[in-house]
C-alpha cells in the first residue's frame, strides 16, 4: 500500500474536476434544448419542430434565437439532431445582416439534413420585394455587406447564389407533418395569412408554390428592373398572370393579415374552413408583429409568432416548439404471448423515421401526444395540448 504523492493527487483532481465539467456540459445542454432529441423511456417516436418568425437582417438576436430554442450550439453549429426547424421568412430588409442569416440558413439547411434533422424555408413579402427590385426598406449597410448596389442585384438574380437558393430550397407556403406515419397530423407554415376563400388554396400546398416559383423565377430573370427607389417602382414584371397577381396581392398567402387581425369568432370560423379544405392541424405564421408575445388564437388552430425578434423592432426574442410524441398502450389481450418488443431495446438507437418505423407495430395502439410551447428568454408557455389514442 502506497500514499498518493503530490502529483497523482493532482492528475486525481485533474481528472474528477474534467469529469465534473463534461456532466456540467451534458446537463446544461438538455436544459437549454429543453428536451433531449432521442425518446424518453416509453416513447417509440418523438418529433420536434422549431419555428421561428421574422429576423429583419438581425443575425445577432437570430442567433440568440436559434441558441435559445436548442438550434444552435455555441459555435453556431446544427445541435438540433433530427428536428425540424422552420423559419417563416422575411429574413431580409429593415436590418443591415440579412446576408450572414440567409448564409447560415444555408449551412444549417446541410448541417441538419447530415443528421436527419430538416430546415424548411418559407418566403416573405420583403424576400419577394427584393427579387421585384423594390427596396423601401434596404438599409445602406445591407447593400455594402452585399458589396454594392450592383451585386447586390446579381445575388438576388435567377444565377445569383441567393436567387438559385430562394428558387430551391424556399417556398411560400410549406407542410409539415409532424411523424412520417401514415395520416400524421400536419402543420401549414406561411409568411402571411393563409385565407379560405384564395384562389389557388388546393391542392395544398402545392398550388400556392407553383404560382410563388413562376413568379419568382420570371422577377429574378434578366432584364432586372432597376431598384426602387431611387428608380419608379415598376410592378410585378410583364406576363405576370391573375393568379400571379392575387398570390402577391393584399389578401394573398405574403401580405394578408386577417388571420392575425380579424375579430375571433371570424378568425376561428377561416381557421375551421381553412383546415378543412387543407387537412392540416395548425395554421403559423408570420408577418404581423406582436412585440410581447407569440400570439395563439382559437384553441391554438391559429398560431402568429412574429414578435419583432430584430433590433430594428425591439420586440421579444421567441421561438415556438411543437414536440410530437408517439408512446405505446399495452394490450390487455396482449398478455398471453406475453413479449412485446421494448420500444427502447439499446440496440435500436431512434434517430432517424427509417429505423423508427420497425420500432412501431401496425396496428398498434399508441397514445399521441401533441404540446405545443411558445419559448422565451427567460420562460417557455405552453400554448395548446392534443393528446388521443390512436391506431398506428
Ligand atoms: C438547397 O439545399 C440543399 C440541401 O442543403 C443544398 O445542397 C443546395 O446547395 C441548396 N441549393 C441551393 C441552390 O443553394
């Protein structure tokens, strides 16, 4: 037997106090997510989804945003693993960065797909603006961080870097289904607001897209209209067709604000209409600003969650989290051939839906469970609750 000599009594606290900060780490790191991305014990399938609204070229408070609801680690990394994180645009004008959050849209939008996560992007009124050249609200300092008013315009171009990500990877209207099961329930995300009696509303969503990708392809193809101001304002570009008009018009899915506007009884009654004619769950969206708070209308059918997040507003940061969970009910009549599979067996990691899916029986009888939060700095409120039992 031998007494420790100074220096293994060192390397003993080395060791014990690294021990100490990785379990810190480890721990801090579920509390700030909130919810661990694998599923709790009991839970065959569990997914979050992240939506956040309007950014206004703030990359500092997008961050804090993205960090706050567990999107991002602290070297702006995708921490998410297979969440879904949707941003319901407007990520440019009013603010000087629009360029640093559109990039690292672009670097999560790989990071997440890596790790079976997903980033879904929906157009704005302002994203449209800009591809219509009408710059109201380009500030100076958004123009040099693009390099110039020229390049600017080349960027936002159908062979520009921005142009050709907008044209692919954005959408004005986006469905989300929250499992990859058969008739999961499904979210509707779009900038403004979704209304029952537009037009081209089905077949959701791919109608309300079609006519967003025509438009958007022929206001970024060459002869570019000049930027406005100073430059006449020149309207949306010739061949643009009725539908087209009524896609970008006040009362289309960019600009309309009724569902964040309108008197509840009248809201509740669209909302009913709308869901009926798209099948979705819930309708979120961005657009018109409450600087308090994520705004839930009818029993969280209608969720509006831009609050002014950028400096140029000084609203409230928030984010708004929907975590979706399937658990398992076991039979009564299931006793006799006793084993039933452990949802949970080590060797069955859930990360992705593909190796999910064996995990769960057809036919099975599972508890779903829906909670929708709304995050702040400081808090998270839970908005709305949708628990049933259903049959897989
Ligand atoms: C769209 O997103 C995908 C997936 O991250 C990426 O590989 C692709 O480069 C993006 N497209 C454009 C044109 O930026």
């Amino acid at each position: 037997m031998h007494v420790p000599t100074t220096q293994q009594t060192r390397l003993l606290v080395a060791a014990v106090c690294i021990l100490v900060m990785v379990l810190v780490r480890q721990f801090g790191k579920q509390t700030v997510t909130g919810e661990p991305v694998a599923p709790a014990p009991g839970e065959a399938f569990r997914q979050r989804i992240v939506a956040v609204g309007d950014l206004h070229g703030d990359i500092h408070n997008a961050k804090k945003v993205f960090r706050m609801a567990g999107l991002i680690d602290k070297r702006d990394a995708w921490a998410a693993g297979s969440d879904i994180f949707v941003q319901t645009g407007d990520i440019v004008d009013r603010g000087g960065y629009a360029i640093d959050i559109y990039k690292m849209m672009q670097r999560l939008r790989g990071e997440a797909a890596a790790e079976g996560g997903k980033v879904v992007s929906v157009m704005g009124n302002h994203e449209f603006m800009n591809a219509l050249s009408d710059w109201r609200y380009v500030t100076p300092l958004d123009i040099k961080q693009f390099g110039g008013s020229q390049q600017r315009r080349e960027a936002m171009s159908i062979d520009g870097w921005l142009g050709q990500e907008w044209l692919a990877n954005y959408s004005v209207t986006a469905r989300v289904p929250m499992s990859p099961f058969p008739d999961a329930p499904t979210l509707s995300f779009t900038h403004g607001s979704l209304r029952p009696s537009f037009s081209n509303l089905t077949p959701y969503p791919d109608a309300i897209n079609k006519l967003g990708h025509v438009l958007l392809t022929r206001a970024m193809t060459p002869p570019l209209a000049p930027p406005y101001p100073p430059n006449p304002y020149q309207g949306l570009p010739e061949g643009t067709t009725k539908d087209e008009q009524e896609l970008y018009g006040g009362g289309g899915p960019l600009w309309a604000r009724g569902l964040a506007e309108g008197p509840e009884d009248t809201v509740c009654k669209w909302a009913k209409e709308i869901k009926e004619k798209i099948g979705v769950r819930r309708i979120i969206g961005g657009h018109t600003p409450n600087f308090e708070h994520i705004v839930s209308r009818c029993d969280g059918q209608v969720i509006i969650i831009d609050t002014g997040i950028s400096s140029a507003y000084g609203g409230v940061l928030s984010a708004l989290e929907i975590i979706y969970t399937l658990t398992p009910v076991p039979d009564e009549d299931d006793d006799n051939n006793g084993h039933r599979e452990d949802p949970l067996a080590p060797d069955q990691q859930a990360q992705s839906p593909m190796e999910v899916e064996p995990l769960l029986r057809q036919g099975g009888k599972y508890i779903e469970r829906e909670e929708v939060y709304a995050i702040y700095e400081k808090h998270r409120q839970l908005l709305a609750r949708e628990v049933q039992q259903i049959i897989l």
